[in-house]
C-alpha cells in the first residue's frame, strides 16, 4: 500500500512551470552580445589602422621634408648643379606657366654662383604668344648678364608658345618622338546665327564703337573687320615669332618651305630642318652637354603644407597607379 508524503504532493504543486521560450530568448541575447564583442573589436581595429596611416603620414612628410631641405643645404654648400626649370602645360597668364611664375626663377637660377648651367625641362603645346614674349626676353636678358648656358629638354610636345621661349636656349634637345615646331599664330572663335535663327534666338547686343563686336558669336560675321585682325594681329604677331627664332637659331635654321606654317615635326627631323640640336633627354644633356651629375630643380615656393600635401599626393598618386597597373 503506497503512503501519501506530503512533501511530494507540495512539490508538485509549487514547482514552475516551464516556459519554452526561454531558451529562444537566451540564444538572442546571446547572439546580440557577441556582435557587440565583434563590433567593438572591429572598431577598435580601425581605430589602430586609422591611427597606423596618421603616423605613416606624418613619418613620410618628415622624410620629404628631410630631402627637402638637404637639397637646400647642398645648394648653400655650393655644390655645383644644373639649374632644372620645369615648363609643363598650357602657357598663360595667372598659371605656374606664366612669366610671373617663371621668370623669378629663371633669376634665381642665374644667380646662384653654383649653378653652372640651366636647363629648362619643358612638355607644352604653347598658350600665349605675351607671356612666351616676356619668358623669352627674360632668358635673353639673364644670358647677357651672367654668360651662362642655357638648354632646353622636350619631352612629348614643344610647340608654338613653348618653342617661342625655346628659341632663347643655346640648344635644343628633345626625344626623337617628340613634336616640335608648330611656329605660327591662332585665334580661336565660332558663331552660330544659323542656329539662333532656328531656334528663336535674337541677339540683342549693344556696343559703342563700328567695329566693337566683330568677333561676337552671336552676331553675323564681319569681314572688314576679319581682315584687319587678321592682317594687324596675328600677322604681326606671327612675324615676332618668325623674327624671334631666326635670331635664337642663327645658321642653324634651314627655313625649308611650310617651316614657319605651323606645321610641326618630330624630332629626328627636327634636327635636319635645324629647329633642335641632337637627340637626348635630361641625363644625357646634364652629363655630356654639361659635364655634371648633379641638378637642382628651381621651383616656386610652396607653404609648408603646401609642399606635404603636394609631395604625398604625387606619391600616393604614383604608387597606386602603379598598384592598379601591376593588377592587370
């Protein structure tokens, strides 16, 4: 006969019942935490490779600046250099191509007792005919005063404007595939009343002077006035740039037919019409034309931020390209 316990009976009626989503629950929270965790030490894996990439930065600026300044410091120790003055880009007022941008460097490189020779690296398919004037008449003017040679390097292009200021060197050196020449005078416009017409459009200019808008687009063309600008502006001013590298290269220019037409040449026959003088690049000219190893370029003065930041950008620039090319 089975006897009744009390404690039994209470136990069955006092334990909880158990509740089947708890255990769903718990694996949420669970779950929950342990993104946190991962969240937060990924987090804190930036945070370390953000503050990795300042030091390199800083470390990088530091070595530039470093290079920098030793190259000044070597300068200050009179350590002879061929002067390096770069020409890159279109030539016009305002830009680091115009003559108040080069011109005080061209001064600079003068002066400097060790400085034996300048050498302009240039890769530019010209701009204004004023500014290559006045860059032009600075190197001939320097030349003068400190009897002191001065070459020209092309790179890819050297043309129009940027053969204006060439013709100032004592010679000319480019690549055999270089485009050289290019010795003439253009005005760029265009007019579309045709168009206008068409469309609806009626110009409603107003000008005090007969001959004030002859090159406005939006009205008819004027051939009077085409005629006198063409005549008294670009004629003239082509026959500055004529009179200009007939002075500049001598002897040494064989005026064959389409010479002074705009036309341009590479450089292995450049050489024959005697717009250039041989075949080389910077290294060669420097080491046999100047017999030195050492060249300094001239610059303008950048802040100091400036210069980090430019530097670091054409580096970074250069390693990813080169990055991104071997990933090919």
């Amino acid at each position: 006969m089975e006897q009744y316990n009390p404690w039994t009976e209470n136990q069955m009626v006092d334990a909880p019942a158990k509740n089947p989503k708890q255990p769903a629950a718990l694996d949420r929270l669970a779950d929950a935490a342990d993104a946190y965790v991962k969240q937060e030490r990924w987090s804190r894996r930036w945070t370390n490779v953000l503050k990795a990439m300042v030091v390199i930065y800083i470390l990088v600026s530091i070595v530039m600046l470093a290079g920098f300044f030793s190259s000044n410091e070597k300068e200050s120790l009179g350590v002879s250099h061929a002067a390096v003055i770069k020409i890159n880009g279109a030539i016009m007022a305002g830009g680091r191509t115009s003559a108040e941008a080069i011109n005080p460097l061209l001064r600079e490189a003068f002066e400097s007792s060790s400085a034996k020779a300048v050498v302009l690296y240039m890769n530019s398919p010209g701009g204004s005919p004023v500014q290559s004037a006045l860059i032009n008449d600075e190197i001939t003017r320097l030349k003068t005063l400190h009897d002191k040679p001065v070459y020209v390097v092309a790179e890819d292009i050297c043309a129009s404007g940027c053969y204006y200021i060439a013709a100032a060197a004592d010679k000319i050196f480019a690549n055999k595939g270089s485009i050289i020449g290019s010795i003439g005078v253009r005005f760029d416009s265009f007019g579309f009343t045709d168009l206008m017409d068409k469309v609806g459009i009626e110009n409603r200019s107003m000008t005090a002077g007969e001959y004030k808008s002859f090159i406005n687009p939006f009205g008819a063309e004027d051939p009077e006035a085409k005629k006198f600008f063409q005549q008294r502006i670009l004629e003239r001013t082509h026959q500055q740039f004529i009179e200009v590298v007939r002075r500049g290269r001598g002897d040494r220019l064989n005026e064959v037919e389409g010479v002074f037409s705009g036309l341009v040449w590479l450089g292995d026959e450049a050489i024959e019409i005697g717009l250039i003088d041989g075949l080389g690049d910077l290294g060669s000219v420097v080491r046999d034309e100047i017999g030195l190893t050492r060249i300094r370029e001239y610059e303008q003065k950048r802040s100091f931020i400036e210069h980090i930041m430019g530097d670091l950008v054409s580096e970074t620039a250069l390693r990813l390209s080169q990055s991104l090319t071997g990933l090919k």
